[in-house]
C-alpha cells in the first residue's frame, strides 16, 4: 500500500504533540473511520491554531467505487485532498488569501485510492459567500457599501490569484468565506481540489463564470461588474469580457 502525508511546516512540532504525525493519525480523526464520507468540524489541541479545524475525508471500499477518481490517485495522478493540501499551500505563499491547509493524507492499493483526508484550519466567524446571499439583511447581501467591498476584494485577489497563473477551476460563491467585521470584509478562497495552470477548458474567465453563477440574482449588475473592474484595472471596456463570462456561466448553469 502506498500512503501520502503532508503537514504544515511550522506545525509539524504541535501536530506531533497533539498526535497528529502518521497517516493513520489523520484517518481517526472525526471519529467513525469507516465512514465513507465524512464532512466535519473538529476541536484539536494544536498549539499555534485556534483549535477548531474542518476535516474532508472520504473512502473507497471496492474499485465501482474509486473508479470516478481515475488519474486522481486511483491508477495514477494525486488524490484529491493531497493535491488541495497544495493548492491551498501556494496559494498563501503566493500572498493570495486561502484557508491554512494543516494536514493532508491518502492511501493507495492495487493501483486504486483507498482514502484521501485533508484538514485546514477554522476561519473564526467566516461565512461562505453562498449562505450569505441567502440570508435577508446580510450585509454581504443588502448592504450595498459591504457589498462593493467584497466585489474589490473578489476582483483583486482573483487577479493575484491569476498572475501567479492559477485558476482555481471551482471559484463557486460556496468556495469563498467572508467575515464582515469593524474592520469591513475580508475574504478566503477554499475548497481548490482542482486548481492549477490554465488549461483549454478552465481559462481564467471560467472563474468569473463560476462565480457570477451564485452572484448574478442576489447581486445588481452593477456590483458584479465592480468585480472585473478590480480585476482588469480602471482603464478600457468589459463589454466582451461580460459577454464571454455570461455564456460560460449560463452554460453552467443548464
């Protein structure tokens, strides 16, 4: 059996302590290790963190049920939650605001994925973008100075984010936290199983794309072109690039 483990460098010490230094250590946690899909949010001691972690762990008993991962760990390429684990990892190396990847581990048999599991550290009162555009009187959603903010910052680190030539492939209002705090809104991508290069079918505007899906019924038009406007600098018309971005998000959207 071949077996992955990733860590963060500067933890790897607390992570030790707190027991959390083996494969296997990261597959018990959450509890129920037969599981074969486990979403959750756990508390672990780990010194340098604020203790509360979100563990992704799914696994595979027999080849029908690994066979969707094929060039993802199963027969060859990387599972997905180890490919995340460095996704996230460049990410914020990169300066580009991303949750704190902390462990990431997967096994591998007869040429399939057995498991995969990946951690990444708690964002203190952080909301995904999609329940927030939800909730009436969100000021993600109704206020429109809170609003604008989120639009610039959206629209700025998605051009860091691609002049470091990433595209992050699933840039859903649900991939994206906000906190709202005194301070005003900051925002964190997550969930990058499948970033990287762009390539034919993921180019940079399908991140718009992506994103506008959950952007284009609680937000005006006017918010949502503010995003490309911190993307593409003060200077020079969207009109193509909104015509662009709305067939590929309607042809998401089918």
């Amino acid at each position: 059996m071949g077996v992955r483990l990733l860590l963060d460098r500067g933890l790897a010490p607390a992570l030790s302590a707190a027991g959390i230094n083996s494969a296997d250590a990261v597959a018990r946690i959450g509890g129920d290790p037969d599981a074969t899909s486990l979403v959750t949010v756990v508390d672990l001691p780990v010194e340098g963190t604020v203790g509360r972690f979100h563990l992704k762990r799914y696994r595979y008993p027999d080849w029908k049920k690994s066979r969707g991962l094929l060039g993802r760990g199963t027969l060859f390429g990387t599972a997905p939650e180890i490919r995340e684990f460095r996704n996230l990892a460049f990410l914020r190396e990169k300066g580009i605001p991303a949750v704190r990847p902390i462990a990431a581990a997967a096994a591998t048999g007869g040429g399939r994925l057995l498991w995969h599991a990946l951690l990444t550290e708690h964002v203190p009162d952080a909301i995904d973008l999609e329940r927030r555009l939800a909730i009436p009187g969100d000021p993600v959603r109704d206020d429109r100075l809170v609003r604008r903010r989120v639009a610039e910052l959206l629209g700025r680190n998605i051009h860091r984010m691609h002049s470091e030539a990433f595209v992050h492939r699933d840039l859903f209002t649900r991939n994206v936290l906000v906190r709202v705090d005194e301070d005003g809104p900051t925002v964190w991508f997550c969930d990058c199983r499948r970033g990287g290069p762009p390539s034919f079918r993921a180019k940079p505007l399908h991140d718009f794309a992506t994103l506008d899906l959950g952007l284009v019924k609680p937000w005006p038009r006017t918010d949502r072109v503010r995003v490309l406007r911190a993307y593409a600098g003060p200077e020079g018309s969207l009109a193509s690039w909104a015509r662009d971005i709305a067939k590929r998000r309607d042809r998401l959207a089918r």
